[in-house]
C-alpha cells in the first residue's frame, strides 16, 4: 500500500486523462474525524465548499456513503446536488430521485422488536450508546470502559439467533443490528455503476477508513483509486493510504486544483 502523496502524479494523470469520475467518500473517520459523540462530527466549510465546487465538474459524479442513516448524513453534508447511500448503503438517495430502500416492512418491525428488548438490556453498562437508524440499531462503546464491546457482542448475538431475519455486523467501537440482507459499500458501488453509467465505466475514487470500507475496496479494479484513511494497515487491500481526514481535505483540494482550477 503506497502513501497517496508519493503517487499523486501518476494519479493525477489518470484522472485528468478520464472523461468521467464517480468520487465516493466515507464520512465519519475520512471526511471528518472520528468523535466520541456521533452528532460532533460536523463538516467543515472550507471542506464543503471543496464538495460542493467538485461535484460541479462535468466528468465527476460525488457521492457519501456511509454507516449513517440517509436523513443524519445528508443533513449532516447539507448538499443536495450529491449522491448519498445511508446505512452502508441499505438507503440511496440519488439528486431528484425517490429514495432507494434495500429493506422492507417487516425488516423495520423486527429492528423495532428487538430495539424495545435490547434497551431493557442495556440500563446499566456505563458509556454505551444506542443509536436509532431507522432500519439498523447501533451500540457505541468508544466512551465506555473496556471490555464493553465484547457484552455489547454477546447481547446482539443473543438477540439476533432469535430473530431470524437479522443479522450483527461490527465496526470501528460500534456492532449494529441489521436486516440479514445482501448489502455493503462494495453491493452499493456496483449498484451506482450499473445504474448511473450503463454505456461507460467512470474510474471510480474511493476513500474509507472503516472495515466497512473493505467492501468497496474489494470491487474496485486496476484503474480506479481505492484510498484507506489512517495509519498505514496490512489488512485493508486499498492501493493507497493517507493519514486522516486532514489529508483527505488535502487531497479533495489537489483534485480541484487538478480538475477545476489547474
């Protein structure tokens, strides 16, 4: 895994020489830091402003495809002109379309049952959070004390073999509660490439710093740009790196720079 900076001007080169660009970005961790209260982690302007003018190009198509719910993430972006997949991507929400649902009816009645049962659970394990998002459950333990997320395991686990229809998946201090459906980030990029661009595959720019993130990274090919953001990992199969969501500031700046203002 190389660092993204040492490569810029080969990636560079790519981009510039391509007719269309699908740039997809994680939120939490890589567009903004990580912080110990979900609601915090707020964009900045000048990182907005970068977003907005960048998915004003001709040849790039931006989406932000998170763990969020599509209302959270999309109020939390605040532009409407962008592609927004919620949820891992169990909601999508294309400019001027009905939102896509990936669940169903009956999915949200189980999520809802198993919501009032794990409340009941959870009283009294300090600095555990549970997160209501629509149909997923999150359980926050980045401010609990340690040990917190192996109960939090045990506790979904024990839920979800009763409910069949469910399933648990786990991600950096939070394990949710799901619809026991085929989705990911990597199902939601497949989607937005087959939907969007029928006649001509755009060279897809992903970045991520979750293992949630895997997923996409996994189904992008030789030509495309898959970029883990944090300390340099063996385990994550992106080609490049970058340090946090600083430099993926820095590096939406360069792509301006490169794509609008050169």
């Amino acid at each position: 895994m190389k660092y993204l900076f040492d490569d810029w001007d080969k990636i560079a080169g790519t981009l510039r020489s391509s007719a269309k660009i699908l740039l997809l970005l994680d939120y939490d961790g890589t567009t903004v830091p990580i912080q110990r209260a979900p609601e915090r982690a707020r964009l900045d302007e000048e990182t907005r402003r970068l977003l907005h003018e960048l998915s004003g190009a001709p040849e790039v198509t931006l989406g932000i495809i998170s763990g969020r719910s599509i209302n959270d993430i999309s109020s939390m972006v605040g532009l409407d002109e962008l592609i927004y997949a919620g949820n891992h991507g169990l909601e999508i929400l294309l400019p001027g379309r009905p939102m896509k649902k990936l669940y169903s009816e009956e999915d949200l009645h189980l999520i809802f049952n198993v919501r009032k049962e794990l409340k009941g659970q959870l009283d009294d394990i300090t600095g555990a959070i549970i997160e209501e998002k629509g149909p997923i459950i999150a359980l926050h333990y980045r401010t609990a004390p340690p040990g917190t997320g192996d109960v939090l395991l045990e506790a979904a686990d024990n839920l979800v073999s009763k409910n069949p229809g469910l399933a648990v998946r786990q991600g950096k201090m939070v394990i949710e509660i799901t619809p026991d459906r085929d989705f990911n980030k990597g199902v939601t990029v497949k989607w937005l490439l087959e939907n969007l661009f029928p006649a001509e595959r755009p060279v897809v720019v992903f970045a991520g710093d979750d293992v949630s993130d895997e997923d996409a990274f996994a189904v992008l090919g030789q030509d495309d740009v898959s970029i883990y953001v944090g300390p340099q990992p063996s385990h994550f199969s992106a080609r490049y790196y970058i340090k946090d969501s600083m430099e993926t500031r820095q590096f939406l700046f360069k792509l301006h720079n490169l794509l609008i203002s050169p």
